[in-house]
C-alpha cells in the first residue's frame, strides 16, 4: 500500500502548523547587524593600508609573496634561490 499526500502551503503556514517559532524578525536585525558592519570593515579598508600590510617591505616583501605562492602552488620544485 502506498498512499502519497501533497501539502500546498507557505514556510510560514507550516512553521506555524508544527508550533514552531517566528524567526524572522530576528533575522530581520541580524542582517541590519551584518549589513552595518560590513559597511564599516569596508569603509575602513583602504586599499593603500592593506597593501602596506601585505607587503610591509616594499620589493623585498614581495619578492617573499611571490616565493611563497611559488612554493605552495609547484610544491618548491624548480625554484631559484
């Protein structure tokens, strides 16, 4: 015996049905929190900042990125030191 039942309703019928919470207002204000402070993290990104910090020492401190990505992406094979 098979028996097959189709229930046509919304998330929010069936959360309500089943006795579940309402979640969508805390949602709401955790986006509003998210969406805040990704805002600030970019506003507060300077590209000329972030570029000191990933190379600190100019050429030199490049020079030491470009060997590690070398080294990560060939496994150190065919590298001059």
């Amino acid at each position: 015996m098979k028996i097959q039942v189709d229930v046509d309703c919304t998330p929010e019928e069936a959360r309500a049905f089943f006795g579940l919470p309402d979640v969508k207002p805390m949602q709401d204000a955790m986006m509003a929190e998210i969406e805040e402070r990704l805002k600030a993290n970019l506003a507060a990104a300077d590209p000329e900042a972030l570029a000191r910090m990933w190379l600190p020492a100019g050429v030199e401190g490049f020079e030491q990125l470009q060997k590690m990505f070398w080294s990560h992406l060939g496994g150190g094979k065919g590298k001059e030191d």
